[in-house]
C-alpha cells in the first residue's frame, strides 16, 4: 500500500526546504521526481528559468496590459482587472472554429497559388482577415489552451494537459456569465490529449464523436470523423440551443487536415490519401459547407463566425522558433456586424479571445494575458510561441529565446542570428520574462482559478 499511498499524498514541494536549488533536488527522490514529471506535465519556470524581481516584473506586466482606449480597472495582479468596453454590447451568437494543422500560407490572401483555399479566401474578402497572427505552440493542445484561457505558453506540457486544471478563468466562462452556454465540439474522441476533462471541467458542455450515430459518419480515421460529419453534428446541437432560446459560445475543434489526409471522395478534385493539399481543400470545402448551411439558420444573422488555426503544419526549422512556422489565419465573419476589412497588426493566439469579446463590446472581470487586437494591438505589436522547453516572445523584428538554465538570448526573426544585447534586446528580454514568469507563476498559485485560491 505504500506506494499508492505516497503517490496520493506526498508533494513534490515538500523537498522545498531551500534556497538552494541543489539543495532541493539532493532532497528529493529520483523515482518520485520522475513519475512527477511524468504526470504534471510541466517544467517549473522560476527553478529552470530566467527570472526578475518579483515586483520589476509585476511592473512590466502592468505596462504591457495598459490599455490604450478601453477603462482597465487594475485590482490585485495586473493580468487581473476590470475590463469596460463602451456602448452596450452584441449579444452574438459566437462560433469559433479552430482548424487542424493550418497555416496561413495555405491560403491565397498570403501569397498561395495552389487554388486550395477557394471557401475561406472567400471569407476572409468578405469579412476581418487578421493578416499577422501567430500560433503559442506547435501542438493542438497548446492553441486550445491559448484561445480558451488567454494565457502564455509556459513550459512543458499545454495547461490543457496539467493537473489541476479545472474552475479557471476561461472565455467559455466569460460567455457562461453572460447567460451563454459554452459548448466544445470534437470529431474525435476527447479524451485524447486531456480535451474533454479540460474543457468540461471549465464548464464547457463537451460534445464528441461519440454522439454520432454511426449510420450518420460518411467517413472516419484513427483521427475522428470527417469535418462535415463535425459540421453536421455542430449544426444540430446549435439548433437545439437557439430553438431552447439559449444564446451560445461554441468551439469546434477539426481533424481532417492531419496525416494520412483521408476524408470522403468526390467533396473535391484532390483524391484522398493523396497528401497535404488533400487535407486542406478538403477542410476548406467542409467549412464553406457549414457557413452555408449556417447561413440558413434563424440563428445565422446574430452569430459571429471566428475561424483560426490551433497551429500551423510545420514543426521545427534551423532556428530554434523560426517565426513563419507559427504564422497563422485569423478570419471574423459576421456579415450583418463585421464589415471586411484587413488588420496588419502582429499578434498572438492569445489575443483572439479579448478581440472577440471587444469586437462585441463585452465589459467583464479578466484574468487573460491577451489584448484586443483592434484596440490595443497597434499600440503594443508583440507575439508568445514556444516549443516543449524554448518559450519566445517576438517583437520589433527580433525574437527572445528563453531556455532551461537561465539562459536567454535574442536572434534576428529572419535570419536567426544572434543580435546584440543592446538596450532595445534587454528591454524585450524583460517584456519576455515578466509574461511566462507571472504567467507560471499565476498558475501555480491557483490565481488562473473562477475563485482565486487564497
């Protein structure tokens, strides 16, 4: 009995005894370490990473949050304050798709000639093409924690993944405040990755695969079903909420556009399992298929369509964040509200959600690390990404590289070269630091939490 029961009752931070972080880890056991790390998914930023003075960084953050035309009330951490957005607000119907393994260079509107992307280079003419958004991670789990909770990729494992990850303060339950009811929609199993525990834990209704007859799937991988069959199932549910009268926040999650790219024949003129280019016109004609089918519904005219991509299909590059592999679509259609436009701003995923919330004039208690875009991004153009143990911040042409052992440096974001560390490097090391180190740090005190924990 004695190993389940130090497993159920002991804590890593017992060995905290220390200043000393040699110290510490003399006292610890190397199995137990071990299997802790294996669970929680995480790397402890302030033992492993560069780091400030708690209150220079507090300070930095507090500058970085200051918003430019919207009433920021500041209470105890400046990630959390009193967001007041003026006139009275949208009350849309809000349906976020994020889209499988999508970069913006798929597109045309970025430069493609391919011809792959017909249904959302329509969409992105006829409503708000955010032109220069990047993805946090290289991971799904990482872009759903960034559009749902607004908070920096920190290292190690996505949120969405770490234990204790229930009761926080998430956009979903933004909208639930607000008399919504937040949905997350899957056309796999959500119990991969820890979706499902996450986003119902969060106060999401969760709904997967699993509630599709299989008389109703036209098509299936190890992946899940075919995004129209998601499309399909995402439709009814939405009926279901309008004809209860119940306004709603839905995000859907695809799987189409993912290795081996299968999907049903005769949908477009790339035979399946034929490669990449497959997979996304595929995913292109089943999401034009769902905004017109949309577009029948009574609920259609009040409903906000927001379509970004969790990451882009490229993992790693010679540098060690190159900044084309996290460049991302952002297109927010809503053609009775929204009129077209194009938003050159740099930004992040974890601005999408405070966008979304501003574009419908929301006011609301935050606890996000993310900016509107459209008010206070032109002020402040900066972009969060991060592999599995390199966390980055990009600005003004350069990118800081946090990495384990304190190390930091700053590269060219084109060349990849190592820049000086001049007064503008430092200045942006600082910026970098304060977000993941109060980011880190907010999370393991459970002040991420609906409730903070006292």
């Amino acid at each position: 009995a004695l190993p389940p029961l130090s497993v159920t009752l002991l804590d890593v931070r017992f060995k905290e005894f220390s200043a000393d972080a040699q110290a510490n880890e003399l006292a610890g056991n190397g199995y137990f370490d071990f299997w802790h790390a294996f669970w929680a998914n995480e790397i402890d930023y302030d033992r492993f990473y560069r780091t400030l003075p708690r209150d220079k960084a507090l300070r930095k953050l507090a500058e970085e949050l200051a918003a430019s035309r919207v009433k920021v009330v500041v209470t105890q951490q400046p990630f959390d304050r009193e967001i007041v957005n003026p006139g009275p607000p949208k009350r849309l119907n809000v349906v976020l798709v994020s889209v499988e393994s999508f970069s913006a260079e798929f597109m045309t509107a970025f430069g493609n000639r391919q011809g792959i992307t017909p249904k959302l280079d329509q969409l992105a003419q006829q409503g708000l093409l955010f032109t220069r958004i990047y993805a946090t991670g290289t991971r799904t789990v990482r872009g759903l924690g960034a559009l749902a909770l607004s908070v920096p990729p920190t290292p190690g494992h996505s949120i969405v993944k770490r234990p204790s990850n229930d009761q926080l303060y998430t956009v979903g339950e933004v909208f639930r405040s607000l008399g919504y009811e937040s949905l997350f929609l899957y056309g796999g199993y959500g119990y991969f990755d820890n979706m499902n525990a996450f986003f119902a834990g969060n106060g999401y209704t969760v709904i997967d695969r699993t509630a599709i007859k299989p008389e109703d799937i036209h098509f299936e991988n190890i992946w899940g079903v075919a995004d129209e069959d998601l499309f399909t199932l995402s439709l009814r549910e939405l009926d279901q909420r309008h004809a209860a009268g119940k306004p709603f926040f839905a995000h859907i999650m695809t799987t189409s556009n993912h290795r081996p790219f299968t999907y049903p024949e005769g949908r477009i003129d790339i035979p399946s399992k034929s490669g990449r280019e497959g997979g996304v016109k595929y995913t292109d004609w089943a999401i034009g298929r769902f905004v017109e089918q949309a577009r029948t519904r009574p609920w259609f005219a009040n409903t906000l369509f927001v379509i970004v991509a969790d990451h882009t299909h490229k993992g790693r590059g010679k540098q060690e964040l190159p900044i084309e592999n996290y460049h991302i679509p952002l297109i927010m259609y809503a053609p009775a509200h929204v009129k077209p436009g194009r938003v050159d701003t740099i930004a992040s995923q974890i601005d999408v959600s405070p966008t979304v919330l501003g574009l419908l004039g929301i006011s609301y208690r935050s606890r996000f690390f993310g900016h509107d875009i459209l008010r206070d991004g032109p002020s402040h153009e900066r972009a969060l990404m991060a592999n599995y143990q390199t966390v980055g911040y990009y600005e003004r042409g350069r990118v800081v590289e946090l990495k384990p052992n304190g190390r930091a440096r700053v590269v060219d974001a084109e060349s990849g070269k190592p820049v000086p560390m001049d007064e503008l490097s430092q200045h942006l090391v600082d910026e970098a630091i304060s977000y993941y180190q109060l980011a880190s740090d907010a999370y393991k005190r459970g002040e991420l939490k609906i409730k903070p924990t006292p």
